[in-house]
C-alpha cells in the first residue's frame, strides 16, 4: 500500500437476521493495491445457498487476483473498448477457475460480484449482481460531486431476482464501464445491504445519498494508516440500529480515497 495512490478500507458485517440466527456472514470484501494497479471486489452470497459465505470469499479473491494481473499485464491501455475488454477477460478467467473448483455444486456457493480497477489513466467497473459503486469527481458550485455507476439491469421489470457468478446467464448479464475522469478521487462498493442508505429513491432512478456516502468517504480522507479505532468506526456504523433499521440484511462497505497524485 504504500506506493498505491489511493488509501483503502473496508470490511464486511453480518446482518442483524444473521446475527440473531448465528448464521456467518455471507457478504466479503478484499482489495489489491500497488502503484499502478489497485483493484476493489465486494460479493454477496445467496442466502439461500448452504456455502454462499465461502464462495463470496473465493470469488473477491479470485477477482482481486486476476482483475490485477489483466490491468498490469495491459499496463499503459487506454481508456475505451479495451478496458471493456480486459475486465470481461477477466470476468471469465474468475468464472472458469470458480466453476472449475466447485463442479456440480457450484450454485450451493452462488454469490454476485462487484469490481472495481484504478489506473492511472481510468476507471474499470464490472458487475454482476445487485452490488452498487458511487465515485466522488468534482465539484459544482463548491460542493462535492457523487455518481452512481450504472447497475446490471434487473432479471425482469416484476422480479427481485439477482444474476450471480454462478448464473447460467452470468456472461451475457455483466456489466462492464470504463470511467476517464481525472477528478475521480473517492470510490465506494457496496452490497445491496446497505443500498437504502447509500442511495436515495425519489420518483426516479437511485442517486447517490449525498450525506451518507459524504461521510463514510470524507473520513478517510485524513493522511495517514487507517487507525484501529477508524475500523472500529466503521463496523460499528455497519451495525448501527439506523442502518439496522432500514435493511437487516449482511452489509459490506469498501471504499478508497486518492491519497496522492499518481
């Protein structure tokens, strides 16, 4: 990390139905960084699934792993069709080495995914699931500018279903951005655990909850390691009755904030 132009943190929290069941928590989160490539992975496990917990794992590992050697391996792409390119490249590297392990029991470790690659010269983002990313770029008018990437569309205009890795259709339903914007400085990832505190609904597509996504980025903007007591912070915000209140489901919150200019 300590080369890498942006400062990392997060962690995943088991929701409130998980806690009162003793049932582990079925989201994670991991991250890779260096000085050129640094890569975010957020997953939810389908709770229906016995092993989802182990497969949200795998899967972030294995997308930290291979999204980063296919955005090093392209070192100097430019932002466009290639960077669309590389992460589904790498999409199906993950997909294949997830099948693989697991055989015919593959969907018991069903889970979605949510990546996200920072290079110097752009943005990569590739979902499959319900997970959501918001970047901070800019300021209008002196205030701080949040944008939510745009989502997978959902299986169908009357279904709560999701797409996981595990999806027959998974390929066919990713979706793939590549954002050329020198003003990024601020990213999050997220399941949909913490979706309604995050994002706001009002008559219209979701936008970014300015105050809520404000604080939890504005708080690791302060130089320096991530403090023990920052982690603490954070997990406690995780399992707040607020957010509690608004969805009991498992949360994961992992965020990253430009430290330096590359």
């Amino acid at each position: 990390m300590a080369d890498s132009p942006w400062r990392i943190h997060g962690l995943s929290v088991e929701g409130y139905r998980h806690r009162r069941t003793g049932t582990p928590c079925q989201d994670a989160c991991t991250y890779t960084a260096s000085a050129s490539v640094s890569v975010l992975a957020v997953a939810d496990g389908a709770g229906s699934r016995p092993h989802s917990d182990q497969g949200a794992l795998h899967a972030v590992e294995l997308a930290a792993e291979h999204f980063r050697r296919r955005a090093a391996a392209a070192s100097g792409c430019p932002p466009g069709e290639e960077v669309h390119e590389l992460l589904a490249d790498a999409f199906d590297d993950v997909s294949k080495i997830f099948l693989d392990t697991y055989g015919s029991t593959a969907p018991d470790y069903a889970t979605t995914l949510t990546v996200v690659v920072l290079t110097p010269g752009w943005l990569g983002h590739l979902s499959v699931g319900d997970g959501f990313v918001v970047v901070r770029a800019g300021t209008e008018d002196g205030e701080r500018q949040f944008h939510l990437l745009p989502q997978p569309p959902a299986v169908s205009e009357y279904s709560n279903e999701t797409v996981f890795l595990t999806s027959p259709d998974a390929p066919r339903r990713l979706r793939t951005d590549c954002v050329a914007d020198p003003r990024v400085d601020g990213v999050l990832l997220s399941t949909d655990g913490l979706a309604q505190a995050a994002l706001s609904v009002s008559g219209g597509p979701p936008q970014p909850n300015t105050s809520f996504v404000e604080a939890v980025l504005g708080s690791l903007d302060t130089p320096g390691p991530v403090t023990d007591k920052a982690h603490e912070s954070l997990a406690a915000l995780l399992r707040s009755d607020r957010l509690t209140s608004l969805n009991a489901d498992d949360k994961t919150l992992l965020r990253a904030v430009r430290a330096v200019t590359p």
